[in-house]
C-alpha cells in the first residue's frame, strides 16, 4: 500500500504526521507502525483521544497539574506529554478540540515547554514527536473557523491519507487471519481458518465500520467457531445476504452503512443501541446515517415512531429515550410524510399528537 511506503520514508525523521481517514480505517496502526520504524521505538508512545475526554480533564492529561490547583489534585501529577518525553505522542480526533486547547497545543508545538495547571512557571522541556489523526477534514474546519489555521499547519508536515478497508480488499485476508490468531491467543481457543469461498465474500463486503468491524467479526467467528473451517454458514448474514447498493473498487455491489444498520436490527434481531446509538456516541456513524436509518423505520411503519420502537428491537419502556436521543441529537425525521392517509379536516389523530410531544 502506498500510505505504508510513505510512513516508512517518515518515521526515521521528527516530522510531526497528520493522519487522515475515515473512522476504523487503521489510523492509529499506521501511527504505531512510524513510532516502531523510528529512532524513538525504545522509548513510550502514549494515545490520547481528544474527542473523549473533557476539555478540563484534557489540558490535565496533556500537561499535568499542581497539588491543589483543583478540586481532587492531591498531590502534583506528570502529563501525558512529559511521561512520553524522548517518545511519541498520538493526538486521535485532534479535530474535535476546542479553541482554547488548541491555542495552548500550539504553545507547545512551538517551544516544547510544559506549564502544569496551576503553576506559574514553565515545569521542563520535552522532546516529544506529535502525530495526529482525525476523520474530520481540518483544512475545511480551519475555513469554518474551527480549527486554527496555524495549528493546522504546525500539524501537516507529513500528510498521510489512509484509505477506508473498501478500498484495499488485498488487505482484508492478511488482517483477517491475524484478528483470528489473536483471538486465539487471548481466548485460548483453537483457531480458524478460512475457505476460499468465505473469503471472497470478506473481501467483496464494504466493510462501512472498516479494520474495526473486520476485527469485530474475527472475534465472534474466533470464539463461536474455534478451531473450525469458516465457510459462508459461519459468517453473520449482513455480510452474505446483504441488500448491495453500493459498488466497491473492485465492481463488486457491497451495502451501504444505512443497509448493514437496517438489517442488523430488523433481520439479525439486534437493538438500535447496540447497532446505531453507540457506533454514533463514538462517532463511527455520522448524522445523516442514523437519520436515513429512521427515515428507512418510518417508510416501513408508515410513518409510526411507535412501531419503529419494536421494529428496532426497543422494548417499549425505551420508548421516550429513543425519540429524546432522536431529538437531541438533531436525528429527528419528521413523520408525516410517511402516512398514507392525512385526516381531510387537517386536524392530527391523537396518535400524531401524542408522537410530536414526546418527540
């Protein structure tokens, strides 16, 4: 793969590296692939996810604190950039810091010097190498003005672009056999392996939550069917029967991500919280993914939020959380436009009220 060749003429050098892709592509793989091919590989490298931790919990993790400067700092605490002195540093979803973070990332790109919370002077100097990685297009953030411009480019030194899995199925074989050796190892169970013809249907699937649902399925394959031949009868339906609407760089029709979302829940019997509500939460789907979902629920129960509940597998006590996460979220569809039948006085049926209060 040429992003791999191009990580490896970066990582003998400090070049900061500015890792693009879609979510579950294998970004942080790549940035653990510079780090091991560096002069640093001896010395730690420390993940941080900016999307996941506060912004006053942020600045802590980064650049540590001082004995009592806030409620529960006991005692004076290192940063993750201090503990990674000599090493490397992975900033994931860089994209999603606020302003104030990034002016104060800023600082530090610049200088190397740490200020913990609560200290009036600079603490020490480190070398760290900084790589980041984001699915978010910063450039077009930094015209939004939501990510600064000089931080953008303190940042692309090094652009790496790591394409989705749909785009590199000559990769799919390798990975899917080491998923399955770890599993193995970790469950100690006896491992797999897979028949030509599983394995061109691995190969021909779009893989919408990329490397991370490739790993997902050799865990459950690796656990359910240890030390078995893998062969179409093993693999989960969404990935042998799927409703193929997209076709993939190879010409092969795979299914979109609203496809494997729908039949998941409707066909395989899984819920909307495991399937469409945390894969969002960690931003694996985006808005306009959960929306066309619960467009899809609507056309199918004529436009009833009530029968979409069942239909994704909710009971009904997740009713109201299900519409108030629609709502909050700004993944709300409106229902009329799915009714076949619209009373001619123009007034709503009592169902129709009651759905648009507790939506």
């Amino acid at each position: 793969m040429d992003v791999v060749e191009e990580a490896h003429y970066a990582a003998p050098s400090d070049s900061k590296v500015l890792i693009t892709g879609e979510s579950g592509s294998g970004k942080e793989v790549l940035a653990h692939l510079i780090h091991q091919r560096s002069h640093r590989s001896r010395r730690p490298m420390i993940t941080i996810n900016c999307a996941g931790v506060p912004e006053s919990l942020l600045e802590s993790e980064l650049f540590g604190h001082t004995r009592g400067s806030f409620t529960d700092a006991h005692r004076d605490r290192r940063g993750l950039l201090e503990m990674a002195d000599g090493g490397t540093v992975l900033l994931d979803e860089v994209g999603d810091m606020s302003m104030r973070m990034q002016t104060l990332l800023l600082r530090f790109l610049e200088s190397g010097e740490i200020q913990r919370i609560g200290s009036d002077q600079y603490h020490t100097t480190v070398d760290v190498r900084v790589i980041a990685a984001t699915n978010l297009d910063l450039y077009e953030r930094t015209q939004q003005k939501l990510f600064r411009e000089d931080l953008y480019y303190r940042l692309n030194v090094v652009h790496l672009v790591m394409p989705p899995l749909r785009a590199r199925p000559e990769d799919i074989k390798l990975l899917f056999e080491h998923f399955l050796r770890v599993m193995g190892e970790r469950y100690k169970v006896p491992l797999c392996t897979v028949s030509p013809e599983a394995l061109a249907i691995l190969e021909a699937y779009g893989w919408p939550g990329n490397v991370r649902e490739l790993k997902n399925v050799a865990e459950r394959v690796a656990v359910r069917y240890a030390g078995r031949l893998l062969t179409l009868a093993e693999l989960p339906p969404r990935i042998t029967n799927p409703r193929a609407t997209v076709m993939n760089a190879a010409g092969v029709q795979v299914p979109t991500p609203v496809d494997v979302c729908y039949d998941r829940m409707t066909r395989e019997g899984e819920s909307f919280w495991t399937v469409v509500f945390a894969p969002f939460m960690s931003r694996d789907l985006t808005r306009e993914t959960v929306r066309a979902v619960v467009r899809r629920g609507l056309e199918t129960t004529k436009g009833n939020y009530r029968l979409v509940a069942p239909l994704f597998n909710l009971p009904p006590t997740d009713y109201k959380r299900f519409l108030n996460f629609l709502q909050k979220h700004e993944c709300h569809v409106p229902f009329q436009n799915f009714r076949l039948i619209t009373p001619m006085d123009g007034r709503r049926t009592h169902e129709s009220v009651s759905e648009s209060k507790a939506g």
